[in-house]
C-alpha cells in the first residue's frame, strides 16, 4: 500500500503553528501510544520536495499475523465480559497502535512529526459506518509527547470523550470541543455544533461523539463517507481538530481495499 501526500512548506508549518495548548493537568504515559516502532509493516517514507512544493509517500505492508474476527458479533462486542481474547493477547475490538517517527529533514519541510499505523481489528465507532477491520493512518503534526497530554474525562466503559454539557472541567479535555471554525455561528449541517472547520475542505464535518484520547477529534464529509460498514470499500479521508488547531491527518482504508475482497 502507498500513500501520497502533496502540499507546500509554508501551508504545512501554519497548520503545525495553530496546533498548540496548554500542557494538561494529567498526562497519559507514552507507552499508551502503542509500540514506537513500524518495523511489522516493512514500512518506509519517500520525500521529494521543489521549491515551495513537496511530495511525501507512504508505504507499508499488511502484517498477517495481526488478528481478523472470524465471529464478529461476538468478538467485537466490548459488552461481553470477559471479551474473546485475540492470538495476540489483546480483545478483538482493543486498539492496536504503531508509530515512528519522521527524519529531521522530512519534519522540517512537512510539519509532520510521527506516523502511526492503527489497526482496527473489529473497526471502530462510528460502527454502523467505520465498524469493518481498517487501518488508521494517522499523520501526526505533534509530538508523541503532546499526544501524552490530550486527555479527557471519558463515558464510563466508553473510549471516546464526554460531550455532555460541563463534562469536560480540564483544560486538555476542553481542547477536544474547540474547533476552530469558518461558520461558527452558522453551522451548515443540521444538528452540527460546529459549523465549516477552518483549514479543511469544504464540507467536512466534527463528530461530536467521535473525540478520541490521545489522538484528538474526526472530521470528515460525511456526503462521502459509506453507506454501512458492510459497503465500505474506498479509503476515506480524515483530519484531526483539537484546541482550534488541527493535530493529524488521517487516510482511513478498510481492510477489504487492501486485500481486493
């Protein structure tokens, strides 16, 4: 599999200045990040880069000895205790996260500082739409470090943050609400809270409901996103809002893409 990314150095380092806040009250450990290396996915990086223009590509591999739910109405089901454990030790539906860092020379040109690589054996919230195995292919433009500190009071039993009124009472939980907006005032979607993000295509939306620790906010144009998580087939793209910055970019790409089933 290879992705690529095109852009110019004086977008990427505006969209790399506005994604800073201040350190939260309590941080996670970096050992939650996941496994800082992407060996398993004879994963490698190719820049080119002209003037005020770049290229990054991204290659990797599917790794086969990472878990595939034969039963997924049991085994992705978080509410069954104790859940189906996977060959690699971890519930089917558990996050798997692997990330390393980009060269020097790439950083400086880009803004991106690590990529990780997500796989998401059961899929993930929201299901009916993303709930098939895909990868994650987050494009991180802070530092694991600064990921440590994007913590939020969470719905019990639940990864995602609390979006209920007033849940959030620390500055990093706050962060994942503030989206820096276009039409903040005149929201473009019905029942959407945010309105246009700034900085994004035209058309994208923030789930609400899909604030994640760690990693930070989801928003896609949902006009482009699968009918059901039966029917996804296409990759879809994703960008990361948090604390009125955006901190990631995201290739979303099911299993079935990659695999040509």
């Amino acid at each position: 599999m290879r992705l690529n990314f095109g852009g110019t150095i004086t977008a990427a380092a505006l969209l790399f200045s506005l994604s800073s806040w201040a350190v939260a009250e309590e941080c996670a450990t970096i050992e939650e990040l996941g496994t800082p290396s992407l060996e398993r996915f004879d994963y490698s990086l190719m820049m080119e880069a002209e003037g005020d223009n770049f290229r990054l590509s991204i290659a990797f591999k599917h790794d086969p000895t990472l878990p595939l739910p034969t039963d997924p109405m049991t085994q992705c089901d978080p509410f069954i205790v104790p859940p189906e454990i996977a060959s690699d030790g971890l519930p089917f539906f558990a996050f798997r996260w692997f990330y390393e860092q980009v060269p020097e020379e790439v950083k400086a040109v880009t803004g991106i500082d690590h990529i990780s690589i997500d796989f998401n054996s059961c899929g993930h919230p929201p299901t009916d739409i993303f709930g098939a195995p895909h990868y994650d292919i987050h494009v991180y433009l802070v530092t694991p470090e600064e990921r440590t500190c994007m913590t939020c009071a969470k719905f019990p039993g639940s990864p995602i943050c609390d979006f209920t009124p007033d849940a959030q009472t620390t500055e990093s939980g706050k962060g994942f609400f503030e989206v820096a907006t276009v039409t903040s005032t005149n929201p473009i979607y019905e029942d959407d809270p945010f309105g246009q993000p700034r900085n994004m295509p035209s058309g994208f939306q923030v789930g609400i409901a899909d604030m994640i620790p760690l990693m930070g906010g989801h928003a896609w144009n949902f006009v482009q996103q699968p009918s059901s998580a039966m029917e996804w087939a296409e990759p879809i793209w994703i960008m990361g809002p948090y604390a009125n910055g955006i901190v990631d970019y995201e290739p979303m790409i099911p299993f079935a893409f990659m695999t040509g089933d």
